[in-house]
C-alpha cells in the first residue's frame, strides 16, 4: 500500500479537495483506496457522505484508532465507494489530548495501518492544518507528500516552516518518502 499524504499548515490551500479527489480518481481507475481523514473538522468525511452527529456519538474516528490498543483499523472503515473505505473524523478534543501524552506518538498511525497493507493499494491522508501530531503520525506513514499551495506570499512563507519539519520527519520516519508541491490555485 502506498501512501499519499495531503499536508500544509496553512488552511484553505485545498487538501481535502485534492484528497477527495485524489481517493475518488484512484478508486474509480481500479484500486483499493483507504482515505483517512485526520481534520477533526471532519470535511473529507462530510464529502464521501460520513454524518458527523452521528460519527460524533459512535467515535469510530481515525483519532480513536490511533488511541485504540487492539488497533484493529477494519473496525473503523466506512465503504463509502466501490473499491473505496473511509477511517472519518470529527471534532474529538479528549483524544487529540491522550494522543499528546502518548508514547511514540508520532508512529501510532503508521502501527495502526500496518494490518491495512495487503488490503488496499493506496492510502489517501487528509490533514489538519497545523504541524501538530496527528500531521505528524500521517508524515511518518507516508510515501508521498502533497504539499497544496496557492501562489499567494503568506501561503508561500509557510512552505519556509513546513518543509524542514517535513524533511526531519522523513529522515526518522519515512527515508523514502517523495515530497511535491502542487499549486491549487491560479490567476490569470
């Protein structure tokens, strides 16, 4: 299973449309696709069709499978197209606060999605945005990194802070991983 993940601490830079339609393209063209939505507000998951009242009360979120000890990731997925499965998220404060106490709490996404490999051939990771933990764990699982940026100054300044913090983490975590930057927004 290869794994894409879509990063950027700057908001509004478009990685949940291009992790909804990196996933959708994907399963659609023949693979078995896993999207994770790691934003706790929950966009990806409201785009495939996810209630998130309902995904409130039951907490079957990426956030609690990162928590959970039999870390049985199938227990969590949602088909929510042929050929594609969701692990959905929502607003989750009580995890997102164990998940920092945790120990070795950049890898318990990597761990968790372990099992995932031989039942899917791409994993599509929308992230918050922020450089916070859960970023992070989606880093130290990737293969390639989607860094969604418009031309803008502010969006071009934060592309100075995310990519060293990038670069350490696949240095310790994901020594292959590729990192591209994709411009989501154009004038003309």
């Amino acid at each position: 299973m290869k794994t894409i993940v879509l990063a950027n601490h700057k908001g509004g830079c478009a990685k949940t449309t291009v992790a909804l339609n990196v996933a959708a393209t994907l399963a659609s063209s023949g693979s078995r696709v896993l999207a994770l939505d790691l934003d706790p507000q929950g966009n990806l998951s409201a785009a495939f069709g996810v209630d998130l009242e309902e995904l409130e009360e039951t907490r079957r979120t990426t956030l609690r499978l990162m928590l959970d000890e039999k870390g049985d990731y199938s227990e969590y997925t949602t088909q929510v197209r042929p050929r594609l499965d969701m692990i959905p998220c929502c607003l989750d404060d009580e995890a997102e606060a164990v998940i920092l106490a945790a120990d070795s709490r950049e890898l318990l996404l990597k761990e968790k999605l372990e099992p995932a490999q031989e039942n899917y051939d791409y994993c599509v990771i929308d992230t918050l945005p922020s450089l916070g933990i859960p970023t992070l764990n989606a880093l130290a699982a990737s293969d390639l990194t989607i860094v969604p940026i418009n031309t803008g100054l502010f969006a071009l300044l934060v592309i100075k802070q995310l990519l060293p913090k990038v670069t350490r983490i696949s240095l310790k975590f994901s020594p292959d991983m590729q990192v591209m930057a994709l411009s989501t927004k154009f004038t003309v």
